[in-house]
C-alpha cells in the first residue's frame, strides 16, 4: 500500500512537470472528469520494462499469446503504467498491456492473470494521439490536486479507438482512470 502512494505522489509530481498543455478553467475540468465506481474484473497481461515504442510489439505479442492459449477477451485493450519517464530511466520504464477476461481461464506464462480491484476512479476521455495523452493525464493531476483526491493507484488507459492504416490519430479516444481514495 505504501508503495502505490508513493508511486501516486511520484505521479503527480513528475506528470505536473512533464506536460505544459493548456490550462482548463475549473467548470471545464469538472465537466470532463467524472469520479465513478467500477468493478472489479479480471484481466490478461504481459508486463513489460522499457520504453513505450515497444508497446504496438507487446500488444501483437499479448494477442498471439491469448489465441495460442484459446484465451478470449470480454472488453476493449487497456495498459497500465506503474511509474513514468519522470521516475526513471526508459530503460527502466514498468508497464502492462492487457485486456479483460472472465474469470475462468489461467493463463500460461508468458502472460499473467491479475484483477484491478480499484473501484473509485477519476475519468477522462483524451481525444487525439497516443503520444499525447500526457496533457491530459497532467490535467486530471492538476484536478486531482486541486480537489483534494488522493491517488490510490496506477493509471490506467482504456484504447477506444484502434488504429488502422487508414485511421486519423486526431480522432482517437482514450480513457484515463487514474484509481483514488
């Protein structure tokens, strides 16, 4: 417990400093963000260490893996980002590419089966690409700071929108939750 508040304050430091975007007035940030329960729910996973430009490499290999293993997926492909380039070296980077499963199949190694049992979160859609979700993770911390909610664990990002050769990265949709107290 102690280690993901650190890894919740690290965040909110590190991200505060790392993206300068443009600022929200309160009534917009309000309207943007939503604290919602969730459910808990089961999911399959590869963690992986390094940098993000191997991301796309570890969803192929999280897919092959599932089929190989007859494994079948009940939602949309979501990463989890335990600390962030601000903490660490690239090279040091930890993150899981996953997506939810039922909670019958075990899977075999290389993949894992872990539950997010974070039920409290604060929402937020980003809508644009990847490499910017950023500016609106740091938004939701300035949020998060200014309305006196506590980080209780890693983010998370929901991939809404999956790219195809043909798909306009301006219009693709993430959701952030970032868990809280």
């Amino acid at each position: 417990m102690r280690r993901i508040l650190l890894i919740g304050i690290c965040l909110i430091l590190s991200f505060g400093r790392l993206y300068s975007g443009p600022q929200q007035t309160s009534e917009e940030a309000e309207e943007a963000y939503l604290i919602k329960e969730v459910n808990p729910f089961y999911y399959c996973c590869l963690q992986k260490k390094g940098p993000y430009s191997l991301m796309e490499k570890a969803i192929g290999e999280l897919w092959l893996h599932m089929q190989k293993q007859g494994i079948h997926p009940t939602g949309t492909l979501f990463g989890i980002y335990i600390n962030s380039p601000q903490m660490v070296e690239e090279a040091a980077l930890e993150w899981l590419v996953a997506i939810p499963i039922s909670d019958l199949p075990e899977p075999k190694a290389p993949l894992e089966k872990r539950k997010w049992s974070f039920q409290r979160v604060v929402s937020g859609i980003h809508t644009g690409p990847y490499d910017k979700v950023g500016e609106t993770i740091e938004k939701m911390m300035n949020w998060l700071m200014k309305n006196g909610h506590a980080i209780a664990g890693p983010i998370l990002e929901r991939y809404l929108t999956i790219p195809t050769p043909d798909s306009d990265p301006t219009q693709y949709k993430t959701e952030i939750w970032i868990p809280i107290r």
